[in-house]
C-alpha cells in the first residue's frame, strides 16, 4: 500500500520545526544523517534538536549540494550550551559552516530554543531531574537539580536580564528564530513581550499546552496579535502528554491557522517515524474538523516563512 504524500504548496513540502536527534543522554531513533536521509526520502524539511548540543554542525556535515529538502540546526539553551546568554548562539553560528575553512557561518537560519530540561518548570514536573527515565535515558545519567537551580526568567535578576538581552540581540542581529522552550506560561508572555520590544519577529511558542507551559487561548490569541508570535502544536504530546485533538482544534479555530505551526517533536526510539507520524497526525486532526488547506498553511507555508523568507 503506498502511503499518502505529506501536503505541498506549489514547490514547497512540509517543514517540520521540532524532531529530537542523538547522540545524546537520552536514547534517541535518529541521528542528523539517519533522519536526513528520512527527509530526503518522504519530502519533508526538518529541524533538527538535542537538548545538550547545538546541532548546527551536524547539519552541516549532512547537507549535500542537491538537496532539495530544507536541514536546519539548532541549539537549545540548556546548562550544557552556557545557558542564556549569546554563549549557545555563537556555538551554533561556529557549527554552521559547510566549508570548514570559510570564514563566515553558512547564511541561512536556525532555531534558538530558551532553555527546556532545565527550567524550574519543567524540573517541578519532572521530579526535579533534568531527564525523566520514562523519556529513555538510564537513571544514572539523570541530573538532580535542587529547588531554585533551575532556569527562570526572572526580572528582579539585573545580570539575568542583562544576559537574556544579549542573547535576544544575538538571535536578531543575525535573523534567527526565537522558539520559547519549556518556560512556564508567565515566563514565556514575558519572554515573548521583550523579544518583540528588542525587534525580534521570528517568535515560536514551544508546545504550549504542554504541561509546564500550560498557556490558554486569550493569552496565546494576544501574543499573535501583539507580537506575531506562533503556537506551535506537537503531534508527540498527544500521546506523551495526554493532550487531545479536541484541544488542539480548539486553538486553531480560536488563533486561525496563520498563527499555528504543525510540528512532530519525534525522535524518541519508542515513537513512529516523522513522515509516518507526520501523516497520522494530518489525518487526525481532518478527522476533528480541520481542513486539509488549513493544516497544508499550518505544516508547510507559515514554517517555510518562518525559516526560508
């Protein structure tokens, strides 16, 4: 049986903006060559993330001259990568090069996510450990970080501020895209309102129906008004994080499409391939009243606007 092609608009395909790769302590199903390969073979562009490593080089040791699927890297602003700062974002300009010997990163764009498994958000629902076992990493390599060690973004903080700004202005300087992590949900309205204020307009709200986020639809309808701001809905907290479908129709019909990105977050050894997940994931939400026209705006024209133009 062949499967059905993913959507395309005129000569563009999907842009999946989320998928986990390896290595890294938790046990992951691809690496940057392995899920190149997945992307050249079904069509779609991809993101590619670690939450311990800019994978900007990795890419750029994987994309071929006739490429005609988008690789993007990108890095998450965990411990590991200098927390927030310019620190992780000039790690990944490093890793953007082709061309070892060149002088200049690539030009092109990638994802700058704020930081995730270290955020007191997300350690107070995860036990305080940086990597649950449930997600696929051996206990022993789990960090306990105690109460208050965990990334918040707090206003108070001058030197925080301080060091949140200089990443801000790093990300717009050289024309990247700010994606919000795993902040809580006043964190992140903060967090966005500065990005914006700084002359930031690429602006992607991490999964944020996600338990530590938890942001509601009045909140994530202003924050695309006054800031552009996208949701980004993930196939994969559906199932991880008991999310419904229902929810997620509600969020598009309440923000409309063009304030929606579709991503996977896959990756993990237990879930379905992208191009498999990608496809259940588009047949289900048509099942709960979403419009092939609206997820093709959703999965294929607001992330290629977002990375390419």
């Amino acid at each position: 049986m062949t499967s059905r092609p993913l959507p395309r608009v005129d000569n563009r395909g999907v842009l999946d903006l989320h998928v986990h790769i390896g290595p890294e302590l938790l046990r992951r199903r691809y690496s940057a060559a392995s899920l190149a390969e997945e992307a050249r073979r079904e069509g779609f562009g991809v993101v590619m993330k670690n939450h311990f490593q800019p994978t900007t080089g990795w890419v750029s040791g994987v994309r071929r001259a006739d490429d005609q699927v988008p690789l993007i890297g990108s890095v998450a602003l965990n411990a590991s990568c200098g927390w927030v700062d310019d620190h992780g974002v000039r790690a990944a300009l490093s890793g953007a090069k082709t061309d070892v010997g060149q002088a200049d990163p690539d030009p092109g764009r990638f994802v700058v996510w704020m930081p995730t498994l270290c955020t007191e958000a997300h350690l107070q629902l995860f036990n305080r450990k940086d990597t649950p076992e449930e997600w696929g990493v051996n206990g022993r390599y789990a960090r306990f970080f105690p109460v208050g060690e965990g990334y918040t973004l707090d206003e108070s903080n001058a030197q925080r501020m301080q060091a949140l700004d200089r990443c801000l202005d790093a990300i717009r300087e050289n024309d990247l895209i700010l994606a919000t992590g795993h902040l809580n949900k006043d964190e992140t309205q903060r967090l966005v309102r500065r990005a914006h204020a700084r002359g930031l307009r690429r602006i992607i709200m991490t999964h944020p129906l996600f338990q530590a986020t938890q942001q509601d639809i009045d909140t994530l309808l202003s924050l695309w008004q006054e800031c552009g701001a996208y949701t980004e809905l993930a196939y994969v907290n559906i199932a991880m994080d008991h999310l419904s479908y229902d929810a997620y129709a509600a969020v598009i019909e309440a923000l409309g499409p063009q304030a929606v990105v579709l991503s996977s977050d896959l990756g993990q050894p237990f879930s379905p391939p992208v191009g498999e997940g990608l496809r259940d994931y588009f047949a289900q939400l048509q099942r709960h009243g979403v419009s092939e026209d609206a997820i093709a705006e959703m999965a294929v024209i607001n992330p290629n606007r977002l990375v390419l133009d």
